[in-house]
C-alpha cells in the first residue's frame, strides 16, 4: 500500500456574515494535508474541528451537482474535485479560500447565485417543442445530431465561468458563458423550435455575445471542459447564418476583416475602424488617431502593406466563403 | 549549439501600428544571432473575430500562412498573442480532425498549396526561453535592468487555454505565470507581482464596448502602478496597444490617472542585450518612454 504523504498547508479562509458584519475577514488556519484530500475535505474538517460556523455549500461529492464551487487562490475550482496537492504545487503552501464572488457573499463561501440563474432564464434552458402529451413513440436523435451539442450539455451550472468572466464583472447586463453555452446547448438540438428566439436575445448589444472579451477565461476554468468560449463563437457564427445579424460596430468589426484580407491580405487597421464605426462613429478616435500619428503608428492609405502572393489569398477568400452579411 | 532559425510571423499590427515591434525583434535576433525568415505572403490571422463571421474561412487562411512556413520546413514564431492563438488553435483542429484537415486542403489545392502539419507554431518569448535559454541570455546581457521594478503583462492569449498553449508554451500555469517573470529576472531587473499580470486588456471589445475595454486597461495599468512598477512589459502588441495608447480613456473610466510606460517584450531584452534606443524603436511610443 502506498504510505500516506502530508504537507503543512496555510489556508486563509474568506469569513462574512450579511447579517452581522460591516465588513469580511479571512480565519487562518494551519492543517497538515494528505495527498489524497480534496478541497472539500479541509473545509469539512475546518468546520468539524476547528469552527462549526464556517458556511459552505456541498452535496454531491462527486463533481455533479455543481455546488460546491469556490476559488482558491482565485480560480474556480469544485472543492470535491481539486487536490490540495495540485494546487500547492502551483500556488504554493499559503492557500486563499474564497467564495466565487466575494460582492456576492451571504455567509462565508455561500454567495447569492440570484444573477445567474437570471441570466440562464433569458436564454430559455430548456427544450421549446410542441411534442404531443401522449406520443406514439420515442422522439429519437442520431448519434450525428447529438454530436453537434459538443461538451454543452455537460454544463453542471457550477457559475465557475460566470463568476471568472472579466466582461460580466463590468458590465452587469452581459449574458455570460455559462448561459451562453446553454443558449448553445438547446438552440442545437434538433429537437428545439426557439432557436431563433434565443439568438436575438444573444444578438442583442451589450447583453450579447458581441460584449466577449475573448479573454479565454471561460474555457480555462470549466471543471466538465464544456469550452464556453467556442459555443459562443458558434452562436455568433449562428446569428450570421440565420441571416439576423444587425448592421452595426459589432457585425461589422467582425465582417470588416474579411474586406480587408481582401483588399491587402494583412489588416488594413485604420480602414477596420472607420468601417466598423461608421463615418460619424469614427470622429471619437479622433485624437487617439492624432497621436499615434504623431509617432508613426499609422500607415497611410497609399503605404498599406499587402502581403505577397496576394491573389492567392482573394481565390481563397471567393471560394471558401461560407456566408454573406 | 546549432544556429536558431526560425519563420517570423509578424501579423498586422507589427507591420502597421506597432512598428517598434518588429524593428525590436529583428534587432533581439540579430544580437542573440537568431536567424528569422520573413513570412511576407502571410495574412491577417483573423484577430479571433474573422472567426466570429466565417469560422471555416478563418481555418483556410490561417492553413495558408502555416503552410509558408512548413515549406522553408522551419518552426512558426509569432510576436503578437493573439496570432498565436489563431495560429494554434487552427493547427490544432487540423492536426486532430483528418475530415475538417482533407476540407481545408481541398480548399488550398486551388493555390498550389498543402496543409501538412509539421511545423511548429510557438511564440517568441517562448522561442527565447526554450530553445534559446534563459541562462544562455543572462549571459549576454550588457546592461543589467537592475533599477527597474518592471510589472509583466502576459497577455491571454499565450497562456489559456493552457490546453492548447502548453503544446508550445512548456506548461505555463494560466493561474500563475512564469516565463515572463523570469525572462525579467534575466535580464537583470525586478519582476513586479500584481493581480492583473494575467489578465485581460480588453483589447478586443474595445469599439463594440469600450466602457468594458477601458475598465479593463485601467485596471492592468492601476494594479501595476499600485505595485510600485516603474513600467511594464508584455509579449502582446494587442495588450500594447491598449496600455500605451489608450491610457486617457481608461483613467476617464477609472476616475484616477494612470500611466506607465510600457515596452514590447523584445524592447526590454534589447535594453538589457545594450540595444539603442533607436534601435528599439523607443520613439514609436505614445506614453513616452522616460527612463532610457
């Protein structure tokens, strides 16, 4: 048998009570770890040994149930799933311990998940079909079409990319990944009639999918590897194929490289400012413009660069387009 | 050990906005007798939004540019991150899926042109701490960075998702970064730790959303500042761009003033390798850099 292996670990743990306290504090505590404990296991011996007020959330044990989510060191992680060993080995000995969003903290590691299961609702998470109450047989689906879900339906609404998502921490009307890949998730099922329903609510500015920062945060942290960030690109690439894009900054800055790759192969930037803005919208970059002028950031119209071979490219642009705008 | 040669993508921004990228690259070979062939027929990588619109011609064109580096049989190095990305992440999906590989090929065969998948795609700043040596590099600095405290901005482009990147990028930790902390440390200076080292610039919502994209730029620029940075450094010209010239926006945003100068990765090993200011393009900056 293999013998048991511990380290000493620091573990800084995030306290507050909505209802007591003004302002939230962390508790230190100094535990010899083994290597076969999960996060979840010093939480439980925190709260059994040390203090019985310690607020968490679990139930699953198993990476399921997606509740046991918090961060350590500020990543997402389920506490039933990550080794303390593993992250000391990247965030060394001292170990912070916090609820997925601190502003969101009711007691200790409990937040109040209000927001996301707001966001969730607006996408309509679920099958929209009218299938007979009674049906003759099973509405089967071929092992093709269910492939086309990807990982989307291994989302287990753990709010670890919601909680990580830079865009959403800013701008509170943004949709976020985890809803996102649910919008995804039903509007690629065969079986589903509110495709399109769910991709003018995606469409939208500032709540949609146009408001990505394109940070990658999202794919990294998904402890079910359910890549958020690639079902939103399909859900952009959905709202052009549907034929619902709207013309404006957002459709055209991704629109305006393919004319410029055409024009130059490289990326005529200035031109994909003035396109994606608008004549009018451009006048605000004005004075950025000037100074960057000023210092031979920008290349006139008549010196643009264009790469070598550029015929090749304009025949690969004709031919392998895949959509119009 | 044998001469390093590799293919350079220089992407757009190093040939239009970012001038004193490329000029800083080719003068960091030439010191540390690199040898970079030119990719000139290569085109726009997409900048993760031609995807967006046309994902499959994204892949075909992003296909094309590895292809001019699989015939001079050479590694690709990127120097910007988002590039990088693109570049990947395209040789990824084509290197694992022979069906989407045979379509795109198809497609190329138009242009007398292959996908095979033998070359590399690997960033510069990990192309100098791989193949070159961190060691080896200390080695040849000239003019030690040692009165700067110098904060590192990673970029996410490089670093998630780290499935992806650690096939090129030698296992860097998304959550805690290395390789541009320790590139500091060998050229002499003092790497900065602050909250923001590894995250996002903004860069990309910046027309459609520029609140966010400002808060965002303010916030790397804050927390380097807050953590008594005298500048910053980042391997991406995108990341660049936002932090040294759209600093106003983001202190409007933020409601406090924040500036630092802010260098190119390779401006900051030239610096160190005694590079010329000129050299390095240092005047192409508009957040002046003051301390050369």
């Amino acid at each position: 048998m293999e013998s048991i292996k511990s380290q000493q670990v620091t573990f800084k743990v995030f306290r507050f009570n909505e209802e007591t306290d003004y302002l939230p504090y962390y508790n230190t505590y100094v535990l010899d770890v083994t290597h076969e404990e999960v996060v979840l296991d010093i939480l439980n011996r925190i709260k059994w040994d040390h203090d019985g007020s310690l607020s968490y959330r679990r139930s699953c044990r198993h990476g399921i149930c997606g509740v046991c989510s918090i961060k350590v060191n500020g990543k997402g992680i389920l506490a039933c799933k990550s080794r303390l060993f593993d992250l000391v080995e990247v965030f060394g000995n001292e170990i912070i311990i916090e609820p997925l969003s601190t502003k969101r903290a009711i007691k200790d590691l409990i937040i109040d998940k209000k927001d996301f299961w707001d966001k969730h609702a607006q996408v309509k998470p679920y099958l929209v079909s009218d299938i007979e109450e009674h049906p003759a047989q099973e509405h089967l689906v071929s092992p093709h079409d269910a492939e086309k879900l990807l990982e989307a339906d291994y989302c287990i609404q753990c709010g670890a990319c919601h909680y990580s998502c830079p865009a959403l921490a800013i701008n509170e009307e943004f949709i976020g990944p985890a809803a996102f890949a649910a919008a995804y998730r039903f509007s690629a099922d065969v079986r589903d009639d509110a495709a399109l329903q769910r991709l003018h609510v995606v469409n939208e500015e500032t709540q949609g999918v146009w408001d990505c920062v394109k940070c990658m945060e999202c794919a990294e942290v998904c402890p079910k590897d359910v890549n958020p960030i690639e079902k939103i690109t399909k859900l952009h690439n959905m709202v052009f194929e549907a034929g619902i894009a709207k013309n404006n900054v957002a459709t055209r800055h991704a629109v305006g490289f393919a004319h410029s790759i055409n024009k130059h192969g490289l990326l005529d930037e200035g031109e994909l400012v003035r396109y994606s803005e608008g004549n009018i919208g451009v006048m605000k970059h004005i004075p950025e413009a000037i100074a960057m002028f000023a210092k031979g950031k920008i290349v006139m119209p008549w010196n643009m660069p264009k790469s070598k071979n550029l015929d090749e490219v304009k025949k690969l642009i004709k031919s392998s387009s895949t959509v119009k705008f | 050990m044998e001469k390093l040669k590799y293919a350079l993508y220089t992407g757009c921004t190093a040939r239009e906005s970012t001038p004193e990228l490329l000029k800083s690259t080719l003068a960091v070979a030439d010191k540390l007798g690199i040898e970079l062939i030119l990719l000139d027929e290569a085109s726009c990588c997409g900048a993760s939004h031609l995807q967006d619109y046309d994902d499959f011609l994204s892949l075909v064109l992003n296909a094309r540019n590895i292809c001019y580096a699989e015939k001079l049989g050479l590694t690709m190095v990127t120097i910007c991150n988002t590039c990088q990305l693109n570049t990947a992440m395209t040789k990824h999906r084509l290197d694992t899926n022979p069906e989407l590989k045979a379509k795109v090929n198809a497609k190329l065969a138009e242009v007398g042109l292959e996908y095979k998948g033998t070359s590399e795609v690997t960033h510069f700043l990990y192309a100098l701490i791989q193949d070159y040596g961190l060691e080896k590099l200390a080695a040849k600095v000239q003019v030690p960075l040692s009165q700067f405290n110098i904060a590192p901005f990673y970029g996410c482009h490089n670093i998630r998702p780290s499935e992806l990147q650690n096939l090129s990028n030698g296992g860097e930790n998304p959550y805690m970064p290395t390789s541009l902390d320790d590139l500091i440390i060998a050229c002499g200076g003092v790497n900065v730790n602050y909250e923001e080292k590894n995250k996002c610039c903004g860069f990309h919502a910046e027309l459609q959303s520029p609140r966010t994209a400002a808060i965002l730029t303010g916030n790397a620029i804050a927390g380097a500042m807050d953590a008594n940075a005298d500048w910053m450094v980042t391997p991406c010209p995108l990341c660049h761009l936002k932090l040294d010239v759209q600093n106003h926006g983001a202190s409007k945003a933020l409601g406090r003033d924040v500036h630092l100068p802010v260098l190119h990765m390779p401006q900051m090993v030239g610096l160190a390798l005694g590079c010329t200011p000129a050299e390095l393009g240092l005047n192409h900056h508009v957040t002046k850099v003051d301390f050369v």
